[in-house]
C-alpha cells in the first residue's frame, strides 16, 4: 500500500493529559474484534475491570460502559488512560490508536489526514497557510484486495480532487466566492456521473480552471441573489433536531450564544436597523432587512478578520481532502462539497457570533469551534447519517439556498 498524508500530518503528537480537552469522554468507545479477543484473556485485577465494562456488540467486538460522567472507564483523574499504562500502546484498540486520524483507501492508495476535533490537530492544522500538499511513501503493508472501486472514475476524481484544491488557493476570489465555485464544480460533476459519463468530467475540470469563466460565474450568481427577497436560513444550521447526539456540552454554549444573536438581529429589524451603525436603510420586507443587516455584520466580521481568513481555506482543504475522493463509493459528490460549505458556514457563523458578543476571537476560540463542530457533526454515526439526510433533502441546505448565505 501507498499511504499519503497531508503535509503537517507528521507534526502531531497527542499531548495526552496536557490536552484542553479529552477525545475519552463523551461518545461510545467501540473496540475491535482482535483488541477484544486480547481483552477477554487479560488476567488478575486489571481483567477483572475490563471484563466489568465489555459489551459484546453483533459484529464480534464490544463497546466500554461509559461512567455516569459520560467517560470512558479507563480515562483517570490525570485525564490519561489507565488501559494504556497497563497494557502498553500496543494494545490500544483501533479506534483509540487511530483517533484524531482518518484513514480513507482506495485500491493501493491509504489517505490518512488528521480531524479537526481534536484541539492539538486543530492547532496544527490553522497554524498558518500553506498550499495543500501531501508526503507519500510505501508502508509495507499489503493492499487490501476487498477495496473495490471503479479505477476510472477515482482517477477522474482524483484529478478533479487536485483542482478542487486550486480553487481554493485562488486568492482573487473571497472564500466565500470560492464556496460558491466548489458548489457549482460539485453540481456539473454530478450532472456527468448522474448520466454515467465520468469520461467527460475532465471537460468540467478544465473549464473550472478557467478564471474568466469563474469570474462570470460568480458574478451570476450574484445578480441572481440580489434579486431573492427569501430570508437566508442561517440560523436552522442550529436547529435542535430530534435524536441529535450532542457529543460535547460546550457545543450547547455556542448555540446559546447563537440564539442570542438571533434574537438581536431581530431586535435590530423592530428598530428599523438605527443601532447598527453606518447601517440606516430600512426595507419594509423584513426578510430583506434580515438579510440586508446579517450582510452587514458579515462584512464587518471579514474586515476584523482578514488577516486570519486563511483558517477557514485550510477547513475547506480539509473536507475536500477527507470526502472528495469518497463519492467513488456513494456517487453523491454534490452531497461531499455541502459537508465542505456547511462545515465552513457554521464554523465561520459562530466566530463571528463570539466576536460579536465580545469584540474579538482568538486563536484558541477559534479551534474550539472547529473542534467542537467536528466532534458534532463527524463523530456521532446518528447525527452524521441525519445531518446528511438533511443536505440531500431540506430546503435551507439546497445549493440556492447555501448560495444566498455565502453571496448575500
């Protein structure tokens, strides 16, 4: 196998109690069957204690009771795994060796990336901005002859994966303008695979690498928002949908503070927008005005922000690194790019909520957002399937509706 990471994957190292946070807390801890085998015949005290919080699931390996705490039953008060300390990292099941990294294959190729929610990954990950690119060496390891996939149309996405990345590094355009591009990207290379013409998607490709051709397409775009007299839908991103996981509780602190920022855009609306500033004019369609004054807010979060806007370039090149190449399994990669644009909405929407409340956002805040959101959205099986069901399906998450927000 050939396995690639991205190019700051080799300058993580978990810092284990030093950690802001724990990834040993808050969701189910799911063991292997070859860790669970090894488990079972641990013995004297420290077996006993395994055996105590083992539950055998249906596919051959089992899951740790969590403490009353929602904790994993190995995390001490030094906030370090006492399984760890006892049996060595040899012994760590898949899913707490893996984490925070991600392992994608695809024939003879393993990508392996690293997840925004954890904060140490996090730190690395928005320290500065570089152009995404990656290190790839052979890592003795056989390839896994069960990963079956349609060699053509991954090597279409591939190559239309790598233009996704120039599209984000084209500093001529806002990242919200390159949202709005990566979206229509998605769209036409969906309309191909839609009609089993993958041959024709490099016609998509070269046309996407065509800034003139971008420039009027964003330019459309924008004529045709202007004309939307629909209030934007921001705030349903925060909607507490039914049987949603909440992962961390610090993630209920946010849409608090979100609800409470609604709730003062409204308020600016009864007062015909007087208290925002340079803002004055009033529209007496209140979904316009809404509009018109969350644009505003917008706006001035950019200027504050400018200098650290690479952040959320470097979140766009995550999610196409991590679900780009993935639609070669599910053929759905319009659905890929809406994890990439939500993602970036709702992390962006949030920092400018904190700096609204308390006139600035620094670095640390920022990625406990980041990593918050993560753990939210990509690490709870039920919310991920949900969530995806709603891109496909909900109005507020169709691909005019995203634009309006990005373009409004």
């Amino acid at each position: 196998m050939k396995k690639r990471t991205p190019y700051y994957y080799k300058n993580f190292e978990c810092i284990a109690g030093d950690c802001r946070d724990t990834c040993c807390a808050g969701w189910d801890v799911d063991v292997d069957e070859k860790s669970y085998s090894f488990y079972k015949k641990v013995k004297g005290d420290f077996g006993k204690r395994l055996k105590s919080v083992m539950v055998p699931d249906s596919e051959g390996g089992c899951t740790f009771t969590l403490t009353e705490d929602n904790r994993c039953p190995f995390l001490n008060d030094s906030n370090l795994c006492d399984l760890y300390i006892a049996l060595g990292e040899e012994h760590l099941c898949d899913t707490c060796d893996e984490f925070p990294r991600f392992i994608n294959e695809y024939g003879s190729l393993r990508e392996v990336g690293l997840a925004p929610s954890c904060i140490t990954a996090g730190e690395i990950m928005f320290a500065d901005r570089q152009r995404m690119h990656f290190d790839e060496k052979e890592d003795g390891k056989p390839v896994n002859m069960y990963n079956d996939i349609d060699g053509f149309l991954y090597l279409q996405l591939n190559n239309a994966r790598n233009t996704a990345f120039d599209i984000i590094d084209m500093e001529d355009f806002t990242t919200d303008e390159v949202c709005v591009i990566l979206l229509e990207y998605a769209k036409k290379i969906q309309w191909y695979m839609d009609r089993n013409m993958d041959n024709y998607i490099p016609r998509a490709i070269d046309k996407f690498k065509d800034r003139d051709y971008l420039k009027k397409l964003v330019e459309k775009r924008k004529a045709e928002v202007s004309k939307e007299t629909e209030r934007i839908c921001i705030d349903e991103f925060f909607s507490s949908f039914k049987g949603m996981e909440i992962i961390n509780p610090d993630w209920l602190k946010y849409t608090g503070m979100e609800k409470h920022f609604e709730e003062k855009l409204m308020l600016d609306i009864g007062k015909n927008g007087h208290n925002i500033g340079e803002y004055t004019e009033c529209n007496k369609n209140p979904d316009i005005e809404y509009n018109e004054i969350y644009s505003y807010c917008r706006r001035k979060f950019d200027k504050y922000y400018g200098k650290q806007e690479f952040r959320y370039r470097q979140l766009l090149d995550y999610y196409v690194y991590r679900y780009f190449i993935d639609a070669v399994n599910d053929f759905n990669i319009v659905l890929k790019m809406k994890n990439a644009l939500v993602g970036y909405l709702v992390v962006k929407h949030l920092d400018m909520v904190v700096w609204d409340a308390s006139g600035k956002l620094d670095f640390d805040e920022y990625v406990d957002i980041a990593h918050l959101y993560s753990r939210q959205f990509e690490h709870s099986y039920t919310n991920y399937e949900r969530y995806s069901s709603f891109f496909m399906k909900k109005r507020c998450y169709s691909i005019k509706a995203l634009e309006q927000i990005l373009l409004v």
